[in-house]
C-alpha cells in the first residue's frame, strides 16, 4: 500500500518550476494570439486600396502605397547583409522626390556585384516613374548610423533601417514603400532584370504552439515526477518509524 507524503522540499522545488513552465507556455500562447492577430491585419490591409505615399495615413504600415515622382539616385542607399535565393546582395533604396514631399522606395533586390552597373541603368530613365507597393514603417532611431566608410561625404551603405537618417536630413515619413507585387516565401526567382521589387505575401512560421505544447507537457511531465516522489509504501514508513529515523 502507498500513501501521499509530500516533503517539502521537492513541493516548493516542483512549485516554482511548474510555475516558471506555465508562465513560458501561458507566454507562447499569447504569441500565437499575437501572430494570428498580425495575420489577419496583414490580410485586411491589403485589401484595401492603394494611399498616396506624400499623404499617408496615421498608420501606413503593411498598406498597399504609391507614388510618381523623381528618384534621386545621387542618394540612393544600399542596405547590406541581404540574400535572395542563395545569393549575396543589396536592398537598393532611393529618395523619390514628388510634389514637394520626399518618398524613400526599396526598389528591390540587386545582387552584390551589379549594384554600382544597376544605378547606372537606372539613372538613364529620365522623368518622373510610377512605384507602387507595400508600406512597411519602422521606429526612427536617432542613434542609427551606417557601419561603413562614407562615400564623398555620404553614408551610402547601411547594415539597418532608419528612414530619416537614411534620408541624409530630408523630412521622410518613417517607412519605405516596397516596390513590386507580394512574392510567396518559396516563389521561384522571378524572370526580370534586378532590381527584383516584392515582400513576402506571408510571415514566417512561427511554431509558437509548438512552444506552448513543449512547457505545457514539461509542467505536467515535473507534477507526475513529484507526485510519484511524494508517494510512499506503508511499510518503508513503518520501518522507518520503528528505527527512529527521520523522513528524508
């Protein structure tokens, strides 16, 4: 026969971890709420239509945008660190000058090797273009700087994304206008001369249930493991009496 005989100790070891591994779990699921959350804002907002870049809303984030206007590749910036289907390269990211307002468009990927021959494709389109895409904001940072040897006194090339440092002193509103169409994450590349526009029509997966499922079962599996330890044979205790001998 067994009898329940918690000890002391491993009861408040087993409470604190069972309340560290709920806290974790209870923790994921608030992230899969969040990223489902995400989902479907991503998916309403592109449904809606197109605002114009130079009069963005309160919150232009992952909003379909556009804008015509003149890009001043004397300006442009590369952002660095960025691999396309297998690829090293460059975000290329140009001020767009239109109606008095300044626009800063990711036009797309360009590979590593090409970029300088890219700009100077580029600055042979005279007049002003069309850009349309996808808005994504990001919080300034005034601390942001690039993290390579300025260029003619210009910080041309960037490791991340600060809009109006980027800008080099120009009133931009904080976010990028993503060129192109939304390309899914296992898209082929697509068959057009870079710079290759887009954004991935879908966030990256995110096994946050998974996560739950893992604390979850990892506080369940440490309660059996206490209970099973604060199980003890009527016989051991007898014994145990019968010599004096003190519960360990």
């Amino acid at each position: 026969m067994y009898r329940f005989r918690p000890r002391a100790g491993p009861t408040i070891g087993a409470a604190l971890g069972a309340l560290v591994l709920g806290s974790l779990g209870t923790w994921q699921v608030g992230r899969l709420d969040e990223a489902e959350a995400d989902r479907v804002r991503f998916v309403e907002r592109l449904a809606e239509p197109a605002f114009d870049a130079t009069d963005p809303p309160e919150d232009p984030d992952l909003h379909r945008a556009r804008v015509t206007g003149v890009p001043d590749w004397d300006h442009h910036v590369l952002l660095s660190g960025k691999y396309m289907w297998g690829d090293a390269g460059y975000q290329l990211i140009v001020p767009v000058h239109a109606d008095g307002a300044v626009v800063l468009v990711n036009t797309g990927w360009v590979p590593a090797d090409e970029a300088e021959l890219i700009v100077a494709r580029e600055r042979t389109v005279a007049g002003p273009r069309t850009y349309a895409g996808l808005a994504r904001a990001f919080p300034e940072d005034p601390e942001a700087k690039g993290s390579f040897a300025l260029e003619d006194g210009f910080q041309r090339k960037w490791r991340a994304i600060s809009p109006r440092a980027m800008a080099a002193g120009e009133d931009v509103p904080p976010f990028l206008l993503y060129e192109g169409e939304g390309l899914a994450p296992d898209a082929p590349i697509p068959d057009r001369e870079p710079p290759i526009g887009g954004w991935r029509t879908e966030a990256p997966e995110r096994p946050h249930a998974q996560y739950a499922f893992t604390w979850f079962s990892l506080m369940l599996t440490l309660a059996l493991v206490w209970l099973s330890a604060s199980m003890e044979r009527q016989a051991d205790a007898g014994q145990r009496a019968a010599d004096g001998s003190p519960r360990g």
